[in-house]
C-alpha cells in the first residue's frame, strides 16, 4: 500500500509563496506519474501540475509561470512551489500517485492553502 503524506500548506498574503512537499512511502517512485490537484467546497477536484518518471510537465492554465511541480526521485519526493499566490489559490491541495499500467492510483490526505489578506 502506497501512502503520500503531504506537508508545507498554510495562510500566506497574496503575492506570497509556499512551497508543498509529498513524500511517499518507499515504492517504484520513479515509475509513478505524480500530480498535485486541488479542492474547494462545491467544487470538483482539479489538476494543479503533473509530473512524468521522466521529468515531463504539465500545468493548468491558471498556474502556469507561477508554479512549479518538481520531483526527487532518490527521496521518494515531489514538490510544488507556489508563487506570487491569489486569494483563488485557496483550496486544499492533494498529492496523487498513478501508475497507469498497473491501473493503480493513490491520493494523500491533502494539506490546507490558504491565501489572505
């Protein structure tokens, strides 16, 4: 059983940053695709950023330039750092683990973002 135990969330201003880390429990990391959605209330879960074994990315648009999805496959570990942050960023964001050939997928808990004056 793969677990991903997100940390890093929190209150920050707009403008701000913040940087999200997921650590997975030891498994074939590098062959999982990894992804960070986010969550509000009422709202369906939306992909934030994606991230291939081999380093490829992809980005919603609303993120795009701002933030960055990154990966350390030697510590089971994948990062999304977040600038110059919007009051719309607020959601709690949720670190996802799939490995498509094995029609397997896993989910971490999620962490809270919160951005405020």
């Amino acid at each position: 059983q793969v677990q991903l135990v997100e940390s890093g969330g929190g209150l920050v201003q707009p403008g701000g940053s913040l940087r999200l880390s997921c650590a997975a429990s030891p498994y074939t990391f590098i062959f999982y695709s990894m992804a960070w959605y986010r969550q509000t209330p009422g709202k369906e879960r939306e992909l934030v950023a994606r991230i291939s074994g081999g380093d490829n990315t992809n980005y919603a648009d609303s993120v795009k330039g701002r933030f960055t999805i990154s990966r350390e496959n030697a510590k089971n570990t994948v990062h999304l750092q977040m600038n110059s942050l919007r009051l719309e960023d607020t959601a709690v964001y949720y670190c996802h683990a799939k490995r498509t050939i094995l029609g397997v997928e896993y989910w971490g808990q999620g962490t809270q973002v919160t951005v405020s004056s």
